[in-house]
C-alpha cells in the first residue's frame, strides 16, 4: 500500500477543509500543515499575501508534519492568489524539492489560476506533477467539490499501487 502526504496551506481555512476531506476518503493518509512565521492579519495581510504572489516571493514559513521524502507521493493543497501559486506554497516546494516524491496538487481559486501554480511547482520541482485539480472556493463551501476530490484521491491512491505493484514485479525501470 502507498504512503500518501497530504501537505496544505491555508489563509482562510478552505485549503484545511479540503485536506480534511481528501484525508476522510483515505484515511490512512498522513497531513502536514504549512503557516506563516509572521501570520498576516486583516486587509493589510491580504493585500501582502497578494503582493507575496504577483512577485514571486518566499516568505519564511513553518512546516509541521511527516518529513516528505518518506512518502510515495505528496498531495499540495494551495490556494490561488492573484493567478499564482500561494507564497507560502512556493517558499515550501522551494525549501523541500529535492525531499518530495512525486507531486499531486489540489489548487483552490476563486476563479482562474490552477495552471499557472502547477506549472510552477513543476519548475521548482524539475519535473511533471502526477496528478492535479482545480476546485473554486465556492465548490468548497458550498460542497460541490466532494465528489471530485473522492474521485481524485481514489485515481492517485489507484495510480501509486499500480506503480508500487510494477516495482515488486521487477517491472519498473531499473537503475544502472
């Protein structure tokens, strides 16, 4: 059986509710959770965790979980802010690409921007995310993401046993 990490960042809470449930369709399924060393507050953190995205920057941040490099794969749960990637969720692959399996992500948006964040993470990575998906926040709150997020956890659960399955048969790729 695979082990999956669940990573995820959230300034509002949405990112931890999907989490939560993408843990509730697997339990087995471990999560780490990344903050702020400096949380940001009210309209003036708002607009800073904006301003952290349109320029790319990497706040400090804390990470508290399972190291990933213990993993099989890690889930990235993020939200989207102005079209990119979350700061926090950059400044974590960042400090950790050379630590994580195989990369799956989970973009929470309020309308556009999921691509533009998986290709990111593919950049910082150096390789293809797995798996991804978008869910707007109000598929979150009002429920309606539910079913997706089911369905892609089953899809990566299936995926990594098909890979783990290969490798104890002595089909995966071998290294020279």
């Amino acid at each position: 059986m695979s082990k999956i990490l669940v990573v995820s960042y959230s300034w509002t809470g949405t990112c931890d509710r999907v989490a939560d449930l993408l843990r509730q369709f697997q339990p087995g399924w471990q999560h780490g959770e990344i903050d702020l060393e400096n949380p940001r507050h009210g309209r003036a953190g708002y607009w800073r965790c904006v301003l952290d995205s349109v320029l790319r920057l990497k706040p400090a941040i804390r990470y508290e979980g399972p190291f990933p490099s213990k993993f099989d794969a890690v889930v990235l749960v993020s939200p989207i802010w102005a079209f990119r990637l979350a700061g926090p969720m950059r400044s974590f692959v960042n400090t950790r690409r050379e630590h994580l399996p195989d990369v799956a992500v989970i973009s929470v948006m309020g309308g556009a921007g999921a691509s533009n964040a998986v290709r990111e993470i593919e950049q910082l990575t150096g390789r293809a995310c797995i798996m991804n998906i978008a869910l707007t926040m109000q598929e979150v709150q009002e429920g309606d993401a539910a079913i997706r997020l089911r369905d892609f956890a089953e899809t990566l659960r299936a995926l990594k046993e098909a890979s783990d399955h290969r490798a104890a048969s002595g089909l995966a790729p071998q290294s020279a």
